[in-house]
C-alpha cells in the first residue's frame, strides 16, 4: 500500500494500481479456525489504473474536483486551488523520489 496526499493510498496488484480512499474506520474480522480477532482497514475504491503515475494523477484529479464540489468561488479561485493541490502532490512526489518530479496532465 503506497500513502499519497492527505486519505489517499495507492493498492499495489499483480494487474493494476488500485486508488482508494482510507475511510479513517476499521473491520473487526473473527478467524472461525481460531477465534481470534483481525482489525483490517476499510478502503473505498475509486479508480483502477495501468501504473502508479496514472494513479497518483487521478488522486490529484479526484481530490481537485472533491475541493471543488459545491465551492462557490471564482474561476481563479478555483484555478488558484486547483494549483495549490497539483503542487502539494508533486512535493510528495519530490519527497518520495528526492528528485523534483512534475505531474503532466496527458
């Protein structure tokens, strides 16, 4: 599980990069063999992608557009926000690479 910006995490699978949503709330499993409990995270799936960039792109899309929704602001508000988010991902990014990497929307 790779953690992005703020609840997003990136699920590593053998077919594709799985970008959810931690819900902040945890499932209380009982093994029926031992009778002991597991406490598993809840995700919320919200897009499947073919590589980690196409994931990390789409968290920033899905966070952008979740900052926006119901906003009553000015076309350079949101503008102005949508640029504090895009740059708040490629500071993860830069962190996590140590190198500056930028995000390009294709």
């Amino acid at each position: 599980m790779i953690k992005l910006c703020d609840n997003y995490v990136v699920k590593v699978t053998p077919y594709s990069y799985n970008l959810m949503l931690d819900t902040g709330k945890d499932s209380v499993k009982i093994d029926k063999k031992t009778g002991e409990e597991k406490v598993e995270r809840i995700y919320e799936a919200i897009s499947y992608h073919g590589s980690l960039s196409q994931a990390v792109r789409a968290a920033m899309h899905d966070m952008q557009k979740q900052k926006l929704m119901g906003a009553a602001c000015s076309l350079e508000d949101a503008i102005r926000l949508m640029g504090e988010i895009h740059d708040k991902f490629e500071k993860v990014l830069k962190e996590a690479i140590g190198a500056k990497e930028e995000i390009n929307d294709d």
